[in-house]
C-alpha cells in the first residue's frame, strides 16, 4: 500500500507522542477504529504499523504542536530541499 501512496505523490509522516495523537483522534469523534479499543490495543497497532508509516517521504514531529504549527512545519519541511526524505 505505502508503495501506491509513494506514487501518487509526497507521503508525509506526522509522527507525534501517542497519547497525544490518541487524545486528538477521540476528539475528533470521527474514528471508529477507537471504538471498543484499550489504550493497550491501540498501543499495539500503533507499534505495529510504526514501520509502514516510516516509509513516508518525510517525516514531521507535531508532538506538543498545535494545527497552525504542524500545518507551517509541513509546509516548511516540503518546501525544504535538504528536508530529510526517505
């Protein structure tokens, strides 16, 4: 699947703290992958496609970010050519 993605264009990582990322997906209550699921499971599956995101094209840490600093920092880091690209 990564290999699809890479050809249609850039795959960018937004890898961040995974109680962060968790607390962010519930409130958007528009993950039903969380539904029903414990923070162990979700644990799990997150470690388990940890090297199927890695393949991205880039990687951008958002921990303790907020949306308009995540958005700037892609932004940058796209527009970066020495940006580390994998």
């Amino acid at each position: 699947r990564m290999d699809a993605l890479r050809e249609l264009g850039t795959v960018v990582w937004l890898r961040g703290d995974l109680a962060e990322l968790l607390a962010r997906a519930r409130r958007s209550g528009a993950r039903p992958m969380l539904s029903g699921r414990t923070p162990e499971d979700l644990t799990a599956l997150y470690r388990a496609r940890e090297p199927f995101y890695a393949q991205a094209h880039l990687t951008v840490d958002t921990a303790g970010l907020g949306v308009d600093q995540v958005v700037a920092r892609v932004v940058g880091t796209l527009r970066d050519p020495h940006a580390a690209r994998h």
